[in-house]
C-alpha cells in the first residue's frame, strides 16, 4: 500500500537561495578536461567531454544551510507491504530515504541519521544516505534539494517527476512495491520531446553502511578509475579486483577517496551486490539499458573520515554503489529528438553471511549469480520480466513542484511545439520564482523590481531571449531589470558580449549591486581581465547591499584572493557589520588574507580546531591549506627557513586537526624533515 507520513529528524534548514546568478565557464571538475590511457583511446566507445555544461544557471545556488539541527517535521510518502517498508522524501528530490527488511529486520541502505546539507551537488546542497536519483548533468542533480511532483498511483506505487531546465527535458521515477514481494522497483523515464537532440546523464546513487568486511561484488574483470588533478581528469583502467596488491572491492582498504566504474561485458546482465559477514546485503540490478556499475570510497585519510561524519554524525561510514547510463560517471549522452528513454531498476535484500562472497573473486561472482537465480525462483522479476512489470493504476496527485514545466509548455504552445511531456502534468503551482516570467509571457513585459531586493529567478533559452527582448520596446518593460535579467540570458547561450552589452544597459538605467556584480563576473571568468574585473566588483561593494549582501560579501573576498588583493580582503572583512564577521566562510577567507599580508599569528588565532563551515565543498582544501600555510610562516620565521621549506614538514610540529581536515586524496605525512610518505 501506498501512503504519506510525517517523521520527526534532526534537520538543518535549507535557507534561502543564493541570488547570484552562476557566472563561471566551467564547473569544478566538470570542464571536460580528460587525459585517457593509450588502451581507453584504442578501445574506444567512451563519451568523455560531451554536453559539459559551463554552469549551474538558469538554476540558483542552495548555499543558505547551516549546521543548526534541529527536530523537524518531514514529509514522506511511504510504500509498505508484508516485506518492506520504503520511505521516499518527495521535499528532497524523492530521495529513498530508507528500504526496511521487515521479515530480517535490517536496513538494507544505509540510512541517515540527520538530514544535513553539504556542498556536493551541481546547486551545492546535498543528502547522503538513501537513494538519489541523478538526471541531466554530471553530478548531484538540479533536484536533490528540492520538492518533487508526487502523485500516488494505484494502490502500490507512487510517482515523482519534474522539468529539468538545463537539458529541456521532462524526468521522473515511479516506484512500485507490489504485495508480498521482497524487492522494490524504480522505473525512470527521460522525455525529449523536442525537435532536437539534446544530451543526458542518469546515475543511481545507492548508500550502503560500511564496515572492515564489506564487499562489492559486480560481474567484471576490469574498472576504470580516475584521478581528480587540478585542471583535468587522469581516467585509466585497471584490472579487478587486485589493483597495486590491494582488493578494491573492500571499500574499507582503499587509503584514500576513489571512484571504480566496473566494466560489465556488453551482453551480460548488469547488477551489483554490496555485502558484508555480519548479514547485511543490497542486490541492485536492471534491464541492461543501465550500463554502469560504480563503487565510491572516501577512503581511510583523516579527510575521508571526517566527510562521513560530517554528512552525518560522529561514528558514521558509508559507501556508495551506483548504477548509470553510461560506462562512467564523467560522460553525458544524447537523447535524440522525440525520445522518451526508460529503464527498470531492482533493489532487494541478500544475506551477506556466506563466506563464497568471500574469497576468489570468480567465485564470489558465480555465488551471486546462484543468489540472483535464487531470488527469481522465489518471485522476483527477472532481468527480461522488469521491463514488463505493470506499474500503472489511478493517478492521485498529492505534491506539486515548480511552475518552469507549466511556462515552457506555454511558450512550446506558442510556437507549435509538443509539450514537456506525454504523461506528466505540469499545472502552474504555488511557486512565485517564476510569476515575473508568466507576466513576461502574458503582458509582454518584465514587472520592474528596486534595485535593493533579490532577483526572484533567472530564465534560460531563446524563448525567453525573445519575450525580454520584446519587453524593451514598450514603456512599462525598458527598466534596468529586464536588461539584468537579458544579459544573464544571453550568457546562458554562450553570448559573452551581448551579455556585457545588457549589463551596461542595465547600469545606465540604473546602477545596480546585481548588473556590477555581473560585469565583474564575466571580466573575471570569461575575459580573464582581472583589473576590468576588480573595477566592477568595486563598484558592486561601493553600492548599498555591497557591505550586508552576505552572497556577495563572500564571492568578493574569495574573488580578492584569486586575483592577490589580500590587504583589500583584509580592509573589506574588517569594515563588516558584526554578523557578517562571524560567518565561517567569511572568516576563512579573512584568515587567509592575513597569513598571506603576513599577519599569521592573528590568523593562527582565529583557526580554531574545531571551526565549521557548513559550506566546505567536495575536494575543497582551504582549510587544511589555511593551517599549513600559518604555522609554515610561524616556523619559517622561527627556524630561519624558506614558507616552502616549512611546509615540508609543518605538520611533525602541528598536524592539521581532523575537524578542520577534508582531504580525499594524496596526503603527505612527513616522518621526518627528510622523508616522503603518502597515504
């Protein structure tokens, strides 16, 4: 049966999204930039470097959370049966929160104790635990913090969707537990109803907990991994599961964060089993459209470990297998015009107790197989019956997502275009981010905002290109906002200079926070003109929100950094009302501004070991950095040695406390002032 419920859990808050448009021209680790070895070149058939997308936009950032959890009233909508009880969050992308084995009495993922933000998703805010559900760009969805459709079907499912802006398409996932069966089903679909291609993504993010003993089994003899450089991927391929003497689908061996993308021959069913002694055991497989089987580790670093328990709470560990629609998790792929793409997933309890999951990895495949044939034979649906399962019944609408699918099919209407969708209903909702664009649409003009409040939303595509560009030519619509909001459009498709234009525009009209913060912006990332740059970022400090704009304020130091203005860093911070000057993120930057103008000993007393910056992003090493780069000047000065020479070894003297130390990967450990070792 199907149902809604509401759970109390320690939560912190989403808070408001960040009213920056997004105006970078490429997404950290998500520029294209790929190195293969010779055999991936020879091999072929991969899609590295295929629909990047240069930023977040039309999308905002959701950057507002802090740490502060407390208990909060969560919805859900649960499917229940003899056997399992599934909860899906339909205020959180409709994230499978939790899978119980009642007849077993485990948790079949890992789940959750808190809900707490973090900075991992294309938007930055990000869950682990459950079951994500990735659609369009590489990485953590558009959606993973946002509210879903939801409507129940029948009386055994319940359905999830929305209108992902970037790609044009229609995306969503129903999910049906029929009576007395042991396994869940997840049937995804993708629509591009469009005249024209357009390109995709689809991963299956799956949590499970982790232990010394846990295993990941999948029917594969060789992965591709990669390695995150400054600038680019390093991709290779390796032979599986022994890799440089160490099993890696013992997820707690591996030293430090790694991604493992098992290749599955091409006509073998695809899977993938996470197990462990104590009797915990996940069974995921698929109708073979979903080609990818990944494992994810954080890895035994200090870093790895502090990511899990900051996710979650102290004592927390987990690993990641994934399921996709590609070989690995750095390639898009292109959905043609007039296509709908859909695929049946399975997830469903095995007994990890069985020492075969233990030994010769051959052996343990065939056991899994014997397990899989198994669960068949007692009623599941095999590889060729999920494609056939029915998953059809009465539609009862329960929640409603945003309005952007109700104004795209609007504007596709206008133009003698098909709608966003076949089966999914888009009706205009509550949603008040996109009324400014129904007015556009309507009236034929932008109402007009004061220069002192927020952007509502930001609209993408040559539709809305033309209704703003209309929107000049009467009266009521040639304001400053309407330029604002044309030259984010126009960066949107890639056109850097009438971007700049409108912006300018905009600023003559009336000057602006948001149109200086734009130019400086585009100076910065497009033109590379970082003098130009600083002028407009200037200008946008010198305005009224400049000093208690809190999104702004922490772009501008960050900005100041990377084009080596630290006093100015400095001198901005330290004329900062007192709220602002409190904030962790701020303050990281004001530190590393006064280590790098040499007043070390003051930043060495504002990091404290047990700082939090509830936005710390994946991969990110500020802090660490922030403590090697103050205690190398103390040690430098002390010692009579070079900050380089220091740093060699400032972590004998002060190690990098595990509060503040998000590592993933490669980190040095110096035994002594003479010798290197990594872990």
């Amino acid at each position: 049966m199907n149902r809604v419920e509401e759970f109390i859990i320690d939560a912190a808050s989403l808070g408001k999204e960040n009213p920056l448009p997004d105006m970078r021209t490429k997404m950290y680790v998500r520029d294209g930039k790929f190195v293969l070895n010779p055999e991936m070149v020879a091999e072929g058939g991969y899609h590295f470097g295929e629909g990047v997308v240069a930023n977040m936009l039309p999308y905002k950032a959701q950057d507002g959370y802090d740490r502060n959890k407390k208990p909060t009233k969560i919805r859900s909508v649960v499917l229940e049966n003899e056997r399992l009880k599934a909860v899906f969050l339909p205020d959180y992308g409709g994230k499978l929160w939790s899978l119980y084995d009642k007849k077993e009495q485990r948790d079949l993922l890992y789940t959750n104790s808190v809900i707490q933000p973090c900075n991992l998703a294309i938007r930055n805010a990000w869950l682990s635990g459950g079951v994500e559900f990735n659609v369009g760009i590489l990485g953590h969805g558009p959606f993973t913090c946002s509210t879903m459709f939801t409507e129940l079907i029948g009386d055994n499912a319940v359905r999830f969707y929305e209108y992902e802006r970037i790609r044009g398409v229609a995306y969503g996932f129903t999910a049906y537990l029929p009576d007395g069966s042991d396994t869940l089903y997840i049937r995804p679909r993708i629509e591009n109803t469009k005249s024209t291609a357009t390109y995709t993504y689809w991963w299956s993010n799956i949590a499970f907990p982790e232990t010394p003993n846990t295993r990941t089994i999948t029917p594969s003899h060789a992965a591709v991994t990669c390695a995150y450089k400054e600038n680019y991927y390093d991709v290779h391929k390796e032979s599986v599961p022994m890799v440089n003497g160490v099993d890696v689908s013992y997820a707690y061996r591996g030293s430090r964060a790694a991604d493992w993308f098992f290749d599955i021959p091409k006509n073998t069913d695809k899977w993938v089993m996470a197990v462990d002694p104590n009797g915990d055991g996940l069974l995921q497989y698929s109708t073979r459209q979903l080609i990818g089987r990944k494992l994810f580790l954080w890895g035994n670093t200090p870093g790895g470990r502090h990511w899990n328990e900051f996710l979650s709470e102290k004592g927390q560990a987990y690993l990641e297998i994934q399921a996709g629609l590609l070989h690995t998790q750095l390639e898009h792929v292109e959905l043609p015009a007039n296509t709908v793409w859909e695929w049946t997933e399975a997830y469903t309890y095995v007994n990890g107790a069985n020492e075969k999951f233990y030994g010769d990895w051959d052996a343990a495949i065939d056991e899994c197989w014997k397990q899989i044939e198994n669960k068949f034979q007692g009623g599941a649906a095999d590889f060729s019956a999920l494609e056939k399962l029915d998953m059809s019944g009465e539609v009862k609408p329960l929640y409603q997502g945003s309005s952007w699918g109700a104004l795209e099919n609007e504007l596709r209407n206008a133009h003698g275009e098909k709608p966003v969708s076949q089966i999914y209903s888009f009706p205009y909702t509550q949603d008040e981010t996109v009324q400014e664009y129904v007015q556009l649409l309507h009236k034929g003009y932008l109402p007009c905002r004061s220069v002192e409040e927020e952007p509502l939303a930001y609209a993408n595509g040559e539709y809305f290109n033309e209704l703003l560009k209309k929107s000049l030519s009467v009266p009521q619509g040639d304001h400053w906002y309407t330029y604002l909001q044309l030259g984010v459009n126009e960066y949107t498709l890639g056109h850097k200079e009438k971007a700049e234009q409108a912006f300018k525009k905009s600023i003559e009209k009336q000057p602006s926070i948001w149109a200086y913060r734009n130019l400086g912006m585009l100076y910065f990332h497009a033109y590379q003109d970082n003098e130009k740059a600083f002028t407009y970022m200037q200008k946008a400090y010198q305005t009224t929100l400049g000093d208690t704009c809190r999104a702004f304020v922490v772009e501008y130091e960050k900005f100041l950094l990377d084009i080596q203005k630290p006093q100015v860093c400095v001198d901005v911070y330290e004329r900062l009302n007192d709220t602002l000057k409190k904030d962790t993120r701020i303050t990281v930057y004001y530190a590393t501004a006064l280590v790098e103008v040499d007043r070390e000993e003051e930043a060495i007393a504002i990091i404290r070991p047990d700082m939090e910056v509830p936005d710390v992003k994946e991969g990110e090493t500020s802090l660490s950095n922030l403590w090697i780069s103050a205690y190398a000047k103390r040690i430098a000065k002390r010692d009579g040695v070079s900050v380089e020479q220091a740093k060699e070894y400032v972590e004998d003297e002060y190690p990098v406390p595990y509060g503040i130390d998000f590592r993933m990967s490669g980190v040095k450990i110096k035994k002594d002032k003479g010798d290197n070792e990594y872990v």
